[in-house]
C-alpha cells in the first residue's frame, strides 16, 4: 500500500497530541512523519508507533525537500496564516485546523459524513479546512434531519469544554479547581478566558462582533451554510462550561410548516447516519454526556423529542469530543478521503 509522509504543525499541542494516536489508531499509512512546533518545543521527543520523532522548529524553509503529501496545521490561525503556504509550494496538501482559511471560497471546508465530494476542489487553493468543532458534531445531526424534513431554521446552545482553548484551556481549569480546594481560588489566575471558569459559566467565546453575536457563534451559522450547501437560519449562543474535553449542544430544528416529526423516525435516521450514536431513554437516564463522549469518535445524539406546541419543531441533545471528532478525527477523515480521491 502506497505511505504518505505526513507533518504535524502543533505537534506538541491538544490536537497534535491527539492527531498522532488516531493516525496510530486508524492505520494510517504514514511513510515519514515530521512534528513540527515552534522554537519553545523544538528538540523534544514524541512517539509514534513505538518510535520516537524530534520535533522541529516550523519554519519558512522546513518544508523543502522533505516531500511531504500532508501537513495537519493545529497551531493558531496566525501560524496557518504565515506558513500554510510554505508546505502547499512544496507539494503538500494542507489540512488545516484553524479557522483562517474556513470561509475562502476556493477553500473546500469538509466534513467527511456530510460534504465528502467537497474535497475535489482541493487543487485550487492546496488547502482544506477543518471547521469549527461546534459546527462538525452540529451538522453530523443536521444532515440525516435536513434529509428527512428540510430545515427551515436551527437554534442552537452550546455547552463548550475547556479544550476548546487548547491544552492551556484545560490546564487553568483544573489549576482553578486545585486553587479552589486549596481556599485560593480569589487569587487565582484567569488568563484563557475572560472570567474565571471554575465552578462557572461564560456566554462569550471569542471576540464580540458588531451584530450582538461572538464570533464564535457567527461561525456555527457561516460554516454551517457552507457545509450544507443551504441557507436556512441559524442562530448560536456559544457559552463555556467547565468540562475538560467534550462539548454538548442544545438544538432546536425547525422544518417547514406543514411538517408533522416523527420522533421515531428522527431517531432512525441520525442512528443510521455515518459515525453518529443515539443514545435516548430518559426514563433510564440514558443520554450522551461529555463524559460518553470523551475520548471517542462517534458524535452522540439524545433527548430527542418533538416541540410541546408546534409539530414541526424537533429538540436534541448532542455531545462530541472537541478534541477527536471536532478537531483531529475529522481532519484524519478528511486525509483518508482525500487519499481515496488521489487513487
Ligand atoms: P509550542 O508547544 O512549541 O508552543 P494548544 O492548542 O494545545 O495550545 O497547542 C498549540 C500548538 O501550536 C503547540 O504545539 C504549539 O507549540 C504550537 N505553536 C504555537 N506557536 C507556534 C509557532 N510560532 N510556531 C510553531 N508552532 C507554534
């Protein structure tokens, strides 16, 4: 079977980390791998089935003669930014993790179970972009409903772990809880989010824009037109928990006015869509949570049930780590797609 050499920008990141065991997990067939990080982690050792690789410093020239077919970028936008273009000259395809290059139009934005065909238009630009987390495990429950019923209009909540924010994210919560066990938690430090996140809740991720909405939640509503391929509404509210690695949404789905939902047949189509779970029986107390989610691949879905006072409004409850199936899994997914296209 052919190898593909693969570099890893943010190797020593959350989803670099994370990038590395599922490229392991799922046979990838890497042929070189290159870790790459900046100057700070430069020389430290990652393993890799069974063998250990340096990490290197990214820079402008690191991409010469290494003959690199895939470069995951998960170090920031800026970073995608400046370098992206350096592993495409040198006849990469780029996946790229961030939000910088999402809404380019000759920028394919993929998520494997709902836009595979998508990633044909990769030659134009050698970039595709993973999407927002919030957005990927959001339309792995939109598309089999959309299908179904056609939508008119989503409102969505979300529930967003730290991860969100990077390993620094995860670690200022549980230094924020240690602090709080030790009395100190008026002393402690706030600095990856706006507020403190321990034993609270914050309704902003990302910048405030002019509109009244964070820009966070105006990229659930760009990406998911761009995904879909529609133009129905959608509204976010993108509020940060502390949880560490799984984010949870609050959707409510409105279809057109003569349609009646079967909750049955909602149930039956997200179970049978590609990498999605329903786990639904309240009277049990069985639904997803960020602890059935964490270190999975699956997007799951409960809580499903029609509006108490129109017909054609559907509630659910839907739970993925942000970690795997927003971030890495998805941008392996999309490689393995991509390799499937090459052949
Ligand atoms: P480093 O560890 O050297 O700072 P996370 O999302 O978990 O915060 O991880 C961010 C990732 O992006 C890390 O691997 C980090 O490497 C990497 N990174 C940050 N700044 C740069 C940079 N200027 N050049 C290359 N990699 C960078």
């Amino acid at each position: 079977m052919k190898k593909y050499n693969v570099a890893v920008v943010g190797a020593s990141g959350a989803v670099g980390e994370e990038l590395f065991r599922i490229l392991e997990e799922q046979n990838f067939p890497v042929g070189n791998l290159l870790p790459l990080a900046s100057a700070r982690s430069a020389g430290e050792m990652i393993v890799f089935k069974n063998q250990e690789y340096k990490i290197e410093e990214l820079t402008e020239t690191v991409f010469e003669n290494r003959g690199i077919d895939i470069a995951f970028f998960s170090a920031g936008g800026s970073i995608s930014e400046k370098y992206a273009k350096y592993a495409v000259e040198s006849g990469a395809v780029v996946i790229d993790n961030t939000s910088h290059f999402r809404m380019i139009d000759s920028v394919p934005l993929v998520v494997p179970e709902v836009n595979p065909k998508d990633i044909e238009l990769w030659e134009d630009s050698g970039i595709i972009a993973n999407p927002n987390c919030s957005t990927i495990q959001m339309v792995h429950a939109l598309k089999p409903l959309h299908d179904l019923y056609g939508i008119k209009r989503v409102d969505v909540s979300t529930y967003q772990a730290t991860s969100g924010a990077g390993k620094k994210g995860m670690e200022e919560l549980v230094q924020q809880m240690q602090d709080f066990f030790a009395f100190k938690l008026d002393e402690t430090e706030v600095k990856a989010f706006p507020h403190r996140i321990a034993l609270n809740v914050i309704p902003q991720i990302d910048k405030p824009l002019e509109n009244g909405y964070t820009k966070e939640e105006m990229k659930m509503v760009n990406e998911t037109a761009k995904i879909m391929h529609t133009d129905f509404a959608v509204s976010a509210t993108c509020v940060r928990v502390p949880v560490l690695r799984s984010h949870s949404e609050s959707i409510t789905i409105t279809f057109g006015s003569d349609v009646v939902v079967d909750v049955q047949k909602a149930r039956e189509v997200l179970a049978n869509f590609e990498n999605v779970k329903v786990i639904d029986d309240l009277e049990n107390s069985q639904y997803p949570m960020p602890t059935t989610a964490t270190d999975t691949d699956f997007t799951y879905v409960g809580r499903v049930r029609r509006d108490n006072f129109a017909p054609n409004i559907l509630h659910l409850w839907v739970v993925a780590d942000q970690v795997r199936v927003g971030a890495a899994t998805n941008a392996v997914r999309i490689a393995q797609k991509w390799i499937k296209l090459e052949n």
